[in-house]
C-alpha cells in the first residue's frame, strides 16, 4: 500500500519528511533497522489522517458485497495493525523514553480512529444486510464467521449506544488505553530499578555457575568492569532467570527473602504505584460492562469466548477441587524433607523456602539438578530439533534467512518456512535473549503480517504471514552458547506452538486467518500442545546434545524427566487457579471504591486455593500484566483460557498417545490431520467444531488430569 500525503496541505520539507518515513513505506519485511522514534509522531499521524480519509470513502460508496465492503475494510484495519503493530513491538523489545513519549502522544489518536471505525454504522449496516441477504447460505464458513464476529464486535465497540452513551464509552475506552500502557511501563521500570550488588562470595553460596557468570555479566553491564563469575561482584536483578536461579538454589535465606519481597511487591508503592490505576482499571471497565448493558465486564470478556462465567468457574472449581489433597501432600512431603535435611526453617517454610525445598527435593527423589542439564539444552541444537519435530509432524522445513529481513537487534535471527514442495509459506523472527533495560520479561508470539489474499503481490495468490517469536532467557556467556534450562525449553516450544497457528494457517481472509478470528480460550491449544513433545523421547533426544562433546541426554535422565513431570503438579495447578479466580472474581463481584480492597480479593481467593497463605504485604496484582496492562485485554476476565486452552491441549496430544508415540507413521497421520484443522483453519470456524473434526468428539479433561496425577481425585467434563 503505497503511501499518499494527507490533506490538509503540508509544506514541502514536511511532506518529503512523510515520503522518507520508514513507517509509511511500502514493504514486504518492516524496515526495523532505521525506525526510531523521531518517526513515530509524525508517521502514525498521517497515517491515521490517510485511513480516515479511506474510511470516508468506504463509507460513501460501501454496499453489503465482499469486493465492496470487506475487501476495503480489510486493508484499513490491516494497514493500522501492520504500522501499529511495529511501534507497539518495538516498544516491547526496544523500550526507550523518546518512545513510549511518541507513543503516549499518539495513542489517543489511534484509539479514536478505532472507535470511529468499530462504531460505524454504515459499514455495521452492510454487514446486517449480507446476513439477511438471500445469498447467506451461498457463503463459505470463514466468510460467514467474519460478518458473524464484525457484528459482534461493532455492539462491543457501542454502534448502537446513542450519542451521549458513545461519547461516555469512548471517553472510557481513552482512559482505559492511556491506564494500561501506563501499568506496563511502571511494572518495567519497578523491575529495573531493584538491584543489589553482592561482593561477598558466601551471600551468593548456592547459585549455580551459570548464574554467577550471569550475574557478573550484568555487574559488567552496570560499571564494574572487572566483575567475573569466579570473584565478583555479581548483581541480582528481578530478571526471571535470576529470580529463578535465587528462588531455587541460593542457600542463604535472607537474600530469597530480599528477592521474593521485591518481586510481589513491584510497582506498588512512590511514583511507580500501580494500586490505584488497578481500581481505575476496574472502575471503567465496570463503567464499560454496564454501558454495553452487561451486568460486570466479565460478560463482555466472555462475548468473545468459547466459554461463559458459570462455565469457566465450573471449570476452575472442579480442577481445584481435584489438585487440593494433592497439593497438601506436597506441603507435607516439603516439611518432612526439610526436617530430615536439618533446615531450621522447616517448621516454619514460608513464600521464599518453597522453591528452594522444592528443588532439593525434586533433586534427590529423581537425582535431577536442573542446572546440571543445561549444557544438554544448548539453544542452537533445540532449535534444531524443533525444527526436525515440525517437519516430521507438519511437513514443513525452516531454514535460517538472516539478512533477508532487518532487524531490531543483532541476536535476533530470521527464518523462512518451506512447505513440502519447497515453497515458502511463512517467516519468523526469533529474539531469544533478556534485555533487561529495554526489553518487557515474559515470553510471546506476535502477529507481524497476516496471511491474506486481499493484500497479496506480484500475481501471488495470498500475502504470506510473519510471525515474531520473543523469549526472555540467559544469552550467550563467554565462549558458551546460551544453555537452556528444560523450562526454558518447554517456553521455546510454547511460543512456537502459537507461531505455527500464525504461520501455517490456509485462511486467506486476513480477519480470520491464524490466530486472528479465535477465541481467545482456544488460541493456548497448538502452544500448550507444543509443550507436551519435550516429553517426547524421540523429540527430546532429537534436541539435548551436550554442547562440547555432542553426547546425549543418559537414557536414565529422561526418565527421570519423565517421572518428575507430575511432580507438585496439584500445587502448580493451585497457583494458575488462583491466578484464574482473582481475575474472575475482580471483574464479577469486586466493587472499586467498596469496602473490600484488590489486596483483599487476592487473601480472600488464596485462602480456597492455597495451601500456605500469602504475607499480608503481598502485592502481586501491582505486577499482573495478564489482566492490567496494554496489549492484554483478551485475558482481562480472561486468565482461565491457559487452564481451558491445556485441557484441550492434552486432549488433543492424546490422540498422538491413542496411535502410540512411537508409531512414526500413525504419528505423523495425525501431525497432518492437527495442521489441517488446529493449525489450518484459522478463526474460519467455531473452535469447538474445529477441535471435534481434529478429535472426532467434544474435549474431555480426562488426559490433562491423568497428566498431572489427578484423575482419580475427580471427574469434570468442559
């Protein structure tokens, strides 16, 4: 889409300014290496000013026809997810001031533009009248499924409020916006802000090497030039990868204690409090819920899902219920461990002994130390492996195409997707490693271009889709690659899971095509399945190689592996429970401004769902982008869709189970048959009939119970 200078009329210097700027140019690849944020202001706004003029047009001239209404729409929502959606990506791995102060500059703007669009009646009105024309039935599903969810999602934006209601919704969608971008960066920046340099060898006593030499590293980072992992100093920071390697291996206690207090307690106090913008949060979109004529902003959230309140409710009671015993008993065993091994704190484990204990006991019932793996996890190697799984499973090859496209970073690496035929049919970047001072944590798949035919180019029959592939784990130290925990591993396999969904879809309606169009409670299926093939003895074996001498994972390892897979899986599932029901329970019952506090919520739901009751000053909520922060609205009354997403996922890897794993044949029948539906069919049909045409039956949490040991406590069905 070739970009045209807006009226009203601009100078010469400025247009040519616009002609310049990366953002507005016609690309295949985004051109990251020369977008700075000096482009930003001026980029978004013309660009803004161009699609309402296309809007305008649309508007004029739109009929209910898919050359005439849908096709048009298309590449205006596309073009503002595509140049949006680079500024949104790079404020996540590339975070600076001069950016996040374009992007607050221009927001609201791009906010407006989205409301206006959502709520237009003419274009609402053509997509009424493709439904009730007489050539309905002649539609193919994911045509269908597309007027189906603009419709839906037209109410949801307030078409049909009348002047004064919009105006007040629209006002509520701003403040929305503005409070949770404003929540990510204070969680950010509260995790940027704890460090605590360590120079005496025996306050880091416990810490693995690879810690160490990390920690040292990031002393490097901060001044002391001559840090190392043997002497020091070292900086502990609240990356996930330090706090992990604090949490569960440092023997000195107060330092957890340090750790494990910093980390619940991020951004809720000073300038960087998020408590209030929590209940500002809540307020509007309880003001939102009620707008729109629902009784809590739940039901708006569950509108667009496979599920409904009683449902997921159901769902989370009848898991909790089944793990509770499980969960005591992991308790107990933890006690009687510590008590054997002299602890003094045995009598009396709080929050920051967990993860420790847990670790010396996982240790000595499966002799497993997690950190001893790590050199049979280096990162080129399960990465090669993942690769070898995806074609066996999907027949497809990737093959490494850096300089194909420009990059954000240098570590990041570009990769091209073949299908049998050994034509292209996606591409990816990966960008594996923390960045703490510019980089949010966590790990993510991103839509970076959608599949689609409307958009295609050069007499292609559909545009090809890209996919952005982000982890947070240790880099490269040394002469070392970076060398992976199985953790670690099982993130890399998730993220691609949602990846292949993006890449592998035959949709070529972009607005149902990957991920795009799915309910956010089944978008976990293919990365939650994904996960279940580190388990997988040909996969796994396929992948851990030491990185010097190429020797592989001992058999008696994997099973080891193997064995400790349900290990305190009941208290694990306990945490996600308790995670699903504050968010549940916040955007049903909590009253912003009531008697009862957020924090209150949090002790209330953690005394069903908990087995050790958290401190009083607990303040996790302060640091819960899942259902606070910008860019994660769908998991807002949402954060059950990980345990719905995993009983359809072990569901669906049972069915690799029923043929047995290792019948090669069988396996990749039903690999083919999984890319066809799961992967294949995009947002163009229900969820529910994609998974019964992949399964044959409706799912069953049957298989995530009998993962995780729990079969026997319970029988639910979804």
């Amino acid at each position: 889409m070739a970009f045209e200078v807006p009226s009203p009329v601009i100078s010469k210097e400025e247009g040519l300014e616009l002609q310049n700027n990366p953002l507005l140019q016609d690309f295949v690849f985004p051109p990251f290496d020369v977008i700075e944020a000096k482009h930003v202001r001026p980029g978004i706004k013309a660009l803004l000013q161009q699609l309402e003029n296309d809007l305008v047009v649309l508007e004029k001239s739109v009929e209910p026809t898919w050359p005439k209404l849908v096709d048009p729409l298309e590449k205006i929502l596309d073009r503002l997810q595509l140049v949006w959606g680079i500024v949104h990506h790079l404020k996540n791995v590339k975070d600076s001031a001069d950016l996040r102060s374009a992007v607050e500059e221009v927001q609201p703007e791009k906010v407006k533009f989205l409301l206006r669009l959502g709520q237009s009646k003419p274009i609402y009105n053509a997509f009424k009248a493709i439904q009730e024309s007489s050539y309905w039935h002649t539609l193919s599903d994911s045509r269908k499924r597309i007027v189906q969810v603009q419709t839906k999602e037209a109410i949801l934006n307030g078409v049909s409020l009348e002047d004064d209601k919009r105006e007040q919704f629209n006002k509520v969608q701003q403040e929305l916006e503005k409070f949770g971008k404003k929540f990510m960066e204070n969680v950010l920046d509260a995790t940027k802000k704890f460090e605590k340099l360590i120079k005496d060898k025996k306050d880091i006593d416990g810490l693995p090497a690879s810690a160490l030499a990390l920690a040292a590293q990031m002393a490097v980072s901060k001044g002391h030039a001559k840090a190392n992992a043997e002497d020091g100093p070292w900086m502990i920071t609240l990356d996930p990868s330090c706090i992990r390697s604090v949490m569960n291996h440092s023997r000195n206690r107060s330092l957890r204690e340090e750790v494990y207090r910093a980390r619940i307690t991020r951004a809720s106090d000073g300038e960087l409090d998020n408590s209030p913008i929590i209940d500002q949060i809540l307020k509007l979109r309880l003001e939102k819920a009620k707008l729109l004529g629902y009784n809590n902003y739940a039901e708006v959230s569950m509108a667009m899902k496979m599920a409904t309140v009683d449902k997921a409710k159901q769902l989370l009671e009848k898991i909790r219920t089944a793990a509770w015993n499980a969960a005591v008993q992991d308790m107990e065993d933890l006690k009687n461990f510590s008590q054997e091994q002299g602890a003094m704190e045995a009598n009396d484990l709080t929050d920051w002994d967990i993860s420790f204990w847990s670790e010396r006991l996982r240790e000595s019932k499966y002799d497993i130390n997690e950190e001893e793996l790590r050199p049979y996890f280096s990162l080129p190697k399960v990465m090669n492996g993942l690769f070898g799984l995806a074609k066996t499973l999907f027949e497809i090859d990737i093959e490494a195409a850096n300089g194909l496209a420009p990059v954000w970073n240098d570590d990041v690496r570009f990769y091209r997707v073949k299908d049998s035929l050994g034509d292209p049919v996606a591409y990816f970047y990966f960008d594996p490693y923390f960045r703490p001072s510019e980089k949010r944590g966590g790990a993510w798949m991103g839509d970076a271009v959608a599949r689609s035919r409307a958009l295609a180019r050069d007499g292609a029959s559909a545009r090809l889709p890209v996919a952005y592939v982000v982890c947070n784990q240790s880099p490269p130290v040394g002469d070392k690659p970076s060398l992976m925990t199985f953790r670690e591993v099982e993130t890399v396999f998730h993220e691609f899971g949602h990846a292949l969904q993006h890449m592998l879809t035959k949709e070529d309606e972009s607005l149902v095509s990957g991920m795009r169009g799915i309910e956010w409670d089944a978008v976990e299926l293919p990365s939650q399945f994904m996960e279940n093939w580190c388990y997988h003895r040909n996969t796994l074996f396929s992948l851990a190689k030491h990185y010097e001498t190429g020797e592989a994972l001992p058999e008696e390892v994997y099973l080891k592996l193997l064995a400790a897979r349900t290990f305190r899986a009941g208290s694990l599932d306990l945490r996600q429970i308790l995670y699903a029901s504050t968010d549940l329970e916040l955007h049903v019952n909590y009253i912003p401004g009531g008697s009862e506090t957020i924090f209150d919520v949090w002790q209330r739901v953690s005394a069903k769902t908990q087995v050790i009751a958290p401190l009083p000053e607990d303040r996790f909520l302060c640091s819960f982008n899942h259902i606070f922060a910008g860019g994660y609205e769908d998991y807002a009354a949402g954060y059950y869709c990980y345990m719905w997403g995993e009983v359809l996922s072990a569901d669906a890897f049972s069915a690799f189970e029923d043929v047995g794993l290792d019948n090669e044949m069988a396996v990749k029948e039903i690999g083919h048959k999984f890319r066809d539906t799961v992967l294949a069919l995009g947002g163009g049909k229900p969820p529910l009939e994609v998974f019964v045409q992949f399964r044959g039956r409706e799912p069953s949490p049957d298989a995530l119970l009998r993962r995780h040991g729990l079969l026997t406590a319970a029988a639910v069905s979804i």
